[in-house]
C-alpha cells in the first residue's frame, strides 16, 4: 500500500506503524496538558492524538470533553465559557488547558491527530491549519462527517483526514456484502478526501478490526488506525493482522512492543 499523504511519511523501510499517543502520555490523569504531550515527545512520538474545542469567545484549545467538569477543577460548557475563564481551570488540579497554537509553535516536527468535537471549531481549526502551515502536519478527524468535510471544505489545499462514524459503518458492514467494483464505487463517494479507517476493535458485540477489513481498506489506499489499545497482547495481536496504526494511552507500552518488534521508528 502506498503512503496516502505525507502525513503519514516517513513509514520506515518496513512500513512502520504509526504510533500515536492518545491525548499525549500520562499516567496521572492529565490527559491533553501540555506536560503529557511532553511526555509523549520525549519518549521519541511523532504522532499525537488530541482534540479541539472552541470558547465562546473564538479561543481553539486541547481538550476532549463539552464541560470542563470530568478532568478539571473547572465547570462549564467550554462552548460558552470565554477564554479566560477556561485558562483558570487545572486539569487533575495541575495543568492548564493548552491552545493549539502553544503545541504546534513548541513541536514543529509533531504530527497531530485533531479530532473535531464540536461546529464552533470547524472555522476556528481552518484558520489555524492555513495561519501555521499545518496542512502536512494534521489528520482531521471527528465522529461526523459533516463536521470533518466542513473543515476541508475551508482550506486552501488538501490534508489527511479519517472516516466519520457513518462512512467507518458503511465500509465496515457493506464491504463484505458488495461485489468489489460496487464497493469501490460505493467508497469513491462516501470516502472522498479519507485517508484513513479509525475505529475501535470492536462496536458492542460486532468484530470490526478483521483480516478481510484490513484487506478491503488497503485495496483502496486506506490505513487503518485502531485505538483505543493500551495491552500489550492485544497490540501485538493487531500489528500482527496488518493494521497501520495504534492510538494508546499507553505510549510507553506500545515503544516497547514496536521496539521488540523492529518496528519502532526513532
């Protein structure tokens, strides 16, 4: 399979996975603070999982939930909170809420998985993409695809981007029912502008990550990214099927099994 998009360059000289620290690395909860993406950094990622919401006042910040109430000692629904006011927040009490525009500017080598949460960041994450450069350097993902292609729609040239929920299910549940040249149609269309298949082993008591997936995703030029894996059977269990990506919590398990592997890429 050839590389889609220079997001996912270099791979290596054995197609090395990507690897991509989910919301940076921590083990004390301070998941999207700029200490964990440090942290991820320093034990040699290139790739960084994180997500996007936008202030009431047009601030784009790192961060996954709608309020701040799950992982900070804030409250509030981000979406109307001005940005001063999230500033103040601490996530587990410690770490303020990062800006998008802090991790690019501090990691210009850094490749980051955005995933757009809400529509206030749809023109808020454009602006940022086109004001940095990022266009190399990000993966635009969100469960909508409404939302995603509303994202590419604003950009002066094309970035990498995954499939939404919708067009993850179509190819997940259609692809071993349509003849190939219906599928490929089928996926022309509902796929136009992915570059990659992100989704989870399994949706409830349906298999998703299987050899005929993976065989059906490369025949049409797309990776696939399989999160949210932090065991270390069960990562080797995945690289062993073919997948070309793992999102973990658990970066400093993942080093070490591509490491045991030959497949780590410092």
């Amino acid at each position: 399979m050839t590389v889609p998009h220079p997001f996912f360059a270099p791979v290596g000289p054995s197609r090395t996975p990507v690897a991509m620290a989910h919301r940076g690395f921590s083990l004390e909860g301070r998941e999207n603070s700029m200490a964990a993406f440090r942290a991820a950094v320093a034990l040699g990622y290139r790739y960084l999982e994180t997500d996007v919401h936008t202030t009431a006042d047009g601030v784009l910040l790192l961060f996954h939930d709608e309020t701040l109430d799950r992982v900070t000692d804030g409250e509030g629904r981000i979406s109307e909170l001005v940005a001063e006011t999230v500033a103040s927040a601490r996530i587990a009490g410690a770490e303020p809420i990062p800006l998008l525009a802090e991790l690019v500017q501090e990691f210009p080598e850094v490749r980051l998985n955005l995933d757009v949460k809400d529509w206030n960041s749809v023109q808020t994450l454009a602006v940022a993409i086109e004001r940095y450069g990022l266009h190399d350097r990000v993966l635009v993902a969100s469960f909508s695809d409404r939302r995603r292609r509303a994202v590419l729609r604003r950009l002066s040239r094309p970035v990498a981007s995954s499939a939404g929920m919708a067009s993850n299910a179509l190819f997940v549940l259609l692809g071993p029912l349509l003849p190939p040249g219906l599928l490929r149609r089928v996926a022309r269309r509902a796929l136009r502008g992915v570059h990659a298949l992100q989704v989870p082993v399994r949706y409830g008591a349906v298999p998703v990550v299987t050899p005929g997936l993976i065989r059906r995703a490369h025949r049409h030029g797309l990776h696939v990214h399989v999160w949210t894996v932090n065991e270390a059977a069960e990562m080797h269990r995945l690289l062993n099927l073919g997948v070309d990506g793992i999102v973990t919590d658990r970066a400093d398990l993942l080093k070490a099994v591509l490491q045991e592997r030959g497949q780590w890429l410092p």
